[in-house]
C-alpha cells in the first residue's frame, strides 16, 4: 500500500501548472477594445488522507478559487489585466475510501 501511495504521489507531483494557448483560436480572436488575447489554463491537485492532506501544490487547498489566483497572477505576470470566459471545475477522485486526489481546473480568456 505505501509502494502504491509513493507512486501516486510522484505521478501527480507534476500536475499543476500553467499553460498558455499562443496558437490557438485565442490567438486569433480580438475582444471589443481591439486587444489581442489569449487562453490561460491553469490545474492543482493534491493528495488526501481522508480529509487530511498529504500533499498539495503550493501547500495551500486545492479548489477552483485558489487555481483562479493562480491563473490571474500568471496573466498579470504577462501584462494581461482582463479575464473573460472564466470555467472552473473541481474534482474528485476515490482510492479505497481513505485515499482522495482532488483536482482544479480554471481555463480563460485574457486581454491587455
């Protein structure tokens, strides 16, 4: 159980990121001020023991508010100021009823 434990933990050590969509529709689309964006995506996941957690990104919960913080620092960090058509989900995953990963994900649209 703990050789099962270990490999789950190195398997989603490097789940949570931030991505950019350059080359996507995104890219292309131009919002109602004429600036250019972007699609940010953003995820977390941890760990849990029964309401516990073992592991989390960043040491803080893994939710959607937290992964959006995350996602509106990447784009302030890239001079983007405007969030539109934000989609959060959270989710859940069961191992024999004392083992959770949870995950968040927060795409959207970003503009100057």
């Amino acid at each position: 159980m703990l050789v099962v434990l270990a490999l789950l933990v190195v398997v989603i050590s490097g789940c949570a990121n931030i991505s950019t969509a350059r080359t996507s529709a995104f890219n292309k689309m131009t919002c109602e001020d004429n600036s250019s964006s972007i699609g940010l995506y953003a995820t977390r996941s941890g760990l849990y023991f029964l309401t516990f957690p073992l592991w989390t990104e960043g040491g803080r919960d893994v939710n959607y508010q937290e992964t959006l913080t995350d996602l509106t620092k990447a784009a302030t960090a890239q001079g983007y100021t405007k969030l539109y058509t934000v989609v959060a989900e959270d989710e859940e995953y069961e191992f024999p009823n004392i083992f959770w990963i949870k995950t968040a994900a927060v795409s959207a649209t970003v503009s100057r």
